[in-house]
C-alpha cells in the first residue's frame, strides 16, 4: 500500500466514504469504520484529511465541479433556448443523483447532520447556485417569449424544490425510488 500515489490514496478515501453513504439504513459514518472499510488506521485517513469535514468537503467539490461543469455545458449546447437549458439542467440534476446515490445523501444534508455546520452552509450555496443558472435560463426562455417573465424566479425556485423533492425521496426510499423516473413528463408539467 506504501506505494500508492498520495492523490489517489485521497481519491481512494472519498470513493469509501461515497460507497459508505449507499448503504440505505444511512447510519452515521465514523473515522474507524471508514478506515475499516479501506483497511487502514485512522491516522492514514488524518495523513490524508485534516478532519472529516474535510473528506466531505471532498465530496461537495466532486458534487459542485460536475454539477456545474455539466450546467456550463448545457448552456453551451443550447445557447440560444433557455427553455431547453431548463429542462437540460433539471433533468442533469435528476440524473445525477440517480447515478451516485451516495452523494444524493450529501446534497440533501442528510450526509451533513452532526458534522461541522460549514459543510451544509456550503449545500445551501449550491443550491443557491442552481437555482440562480434556472432563472437565468428561465428568464432567456421568457425574453424569447416561451415563458411568461414575471414566473422566472417564482418557477426556478418551484423547479429547484422539486428536483430537492426527487433526491430527498430517493434517499429516504433506501435508493430505490429512481429521481430521474418519469422525469421528461414531470419536467414538462412544470414548464408547461
């Protein structure tokens, strides 16, 4: 194991910690039990990460740099339809959590919950984030008389909630209610 690069020992950690965040009881994560799982001490976790936080912190940075690295993208592909660019990023945002279970955990706080209060601060950023790039694309679909204006915000922030709504089932389900079931019909309800 010694001759493990440290950026991939780290990886190594966030990929344990994210499979551990899978289990559907969702039971609290410890240090020890993490350590277990990769068969290390706690002091190579420490070697690695300061604290907890910050391996969680990890994992927002994973969320937060796909997330929107696939937003950029979406609003590159539809540069001129800001009703697709919507649809595009709540169905992305679906998706995503149905392809990482583990991380659905993180982005509905549950993860969060009795770890350092900064971690959840974070996810609100985020979310505040998401739903900024759905009124932007909601107001370009308005300006190009798809939507009425007025409904931009109003309709991100309905949009961000149900998508909020959709991982929060999932997760509470043990993962078995997939967010993005149904999502083309429901996306088109919303933006109807």
């Amino acid at each position: 194991m010694a001759s493990t690069p440290p950026g991939q020992r780290r990886l190594q950690i966030l990929q344990a910690l994210a499979a551990m965040l899978e289990q559907p009881k969702g039971d609290k994560i410890t240090t020890a039990a993490l350590a277990r799982k990769l068969e290390f001490s706690e002091a190579a976790l420490y070697r690695h990460f300061a604290s907890k936080a910050q391996m969680f912190e990890g994992l927002i940075e994973f969320i937060e740099t796909t997330v929107f690295g696939f937003i950029n993208q979406i609003g590159e592909q539809h540069d001129d339809d800001g009703l697709a660019q919507a649809r595009a990023i709540v169905a992305m945002l679906l998706q995503f959590a149905s392809a990482n279970p583990g991380m659905t955990r993180v982005l509905i706080g549950d993860a969060l919950v009795n770890e350092d209060e900064r971690l959840q601060q974070r996810m609100n950023q985020f979310y505040d984030r998401v739903e900024l790039a759905l009124k932007n694309a909601l107001r370009m679909a308005a300006a190009a008389g798809q939507l009425p204006e007025a409904d931009s915000a109003a309709r991100a922030a309905l949009l961000v909630s149900f998508v909020a709504g959709r991982w929060h089932r999932y997760a509470k389900s043990g993962f078995k209610h997939n967010p993005a079931q149904d999502a083309a019909l429901h996306i088109a309800l919303l933006l109807g």
